[in-house]
C-alpha cells in the first residue's frame, strides 16, 4: 500500500468507493499483462484481455465477441487484427454465411490463454497471501453481491 493509499483510506479521508474498485481493477491488469509479457506474449494488453476468454473452441463470429463484451465492433475488429496480426486468432469464413467470419485460436492463442490461466493463478496466490484465505473468501463474496444481475 503505497502512502497515497493509506492517505485516502485511513477514515480521515475516505477514498471513493467506485475509485477504489477501479484501481483495483487497474493494479489487476497491469499485474495480469506484465505476467503475460514475462511469458513471452510482448504485445499482449488489458484491452485484449477481454476477448480470448470469449472465444469459443468451435470458434466465434465477431459480433458475438462485441455483444459479450460490451465492445464496439470497430474496437474489436481493431484489437481481433491486432492479435491476428500476432499471431493470437485466425479468422475463417463462416460456413453458415460467407459474408461473415469466425474467429479462432491458433496454437499460439490456445498457449497464452493457458498462461493466462497460470498468471491468474499466481495473483490469486498473491492476494491470498495477503489477505489470507478467509479475506480472500470475503472479498469474493463481497464482489459478488456487488455486481449487478
């Protein structure tokens, strides 16, 4: 916790509730991408974070992908070139309808989301560490509740 922080939580001047869960959400992604990038994915974001989990093995049209994650189809287009670009998805004609396209994994796709899967792991170790097992428990709970259905 850096100065700024315990200044702000320290009950004399409470920070912002929604600021506090952004940070968090920040400190979350940074923490997510350099981990990506220590395991070889250098051009890996936060922004493209937000796709690969929605990509379905069988493969995914792209105007799913901006309805489950609330993007604009131009952002994803822009961030599904991006990652095509690195090698991350390939884009296919749809068999269903020619005039669309689904997006897949390649190989390299299918390794960062594994290692995804390990860098998530490690923050979650990180927090529990931290916050220990029951804190962790109840900050998941206490998210949970706070999510709107």
């Amino acid at each position: 916790m850096t100065a700024r922080s315990r200044a702000r939580t320290d009950g004399v001047h409470p920070e912002h509730i929604g600021r506090l869960l952004l940070r968090a959400h920040r400190s979350f992604g940074a923490r997510f991408v350099a981990g990506l990038q220590a395991l070889g994915h250098p051009t890996f974001t936060v922004a493209h974070l937000s796709l690969l989990p929605n990509i379905e093995p069988a493969g995914t049209r792209a105007s799913v992908l901006a309805e489950r994650t609330g993007m604009s189809k131009q952002s994803v287009a822009q961030l599904l070139s991006e990652l095509e670009a690195d090698g991350y998805i390939r884009r296919e004609k749809d068999a269903e309808d020619g005039r669309a396209a689904v997006v897949r994994m390649t190989g390299r796709g299918e390794a960062v989301y594994r290692d995804a899967k390990r860098v998530k792991r490690d923050i979650e170790r990180d927090y529990e560490r931290r916050l220990g097992e029951e804190g962790l428990a109840g900050l998941r709970r206490a998210l949970a509740l706070l999510i709107d259905e």
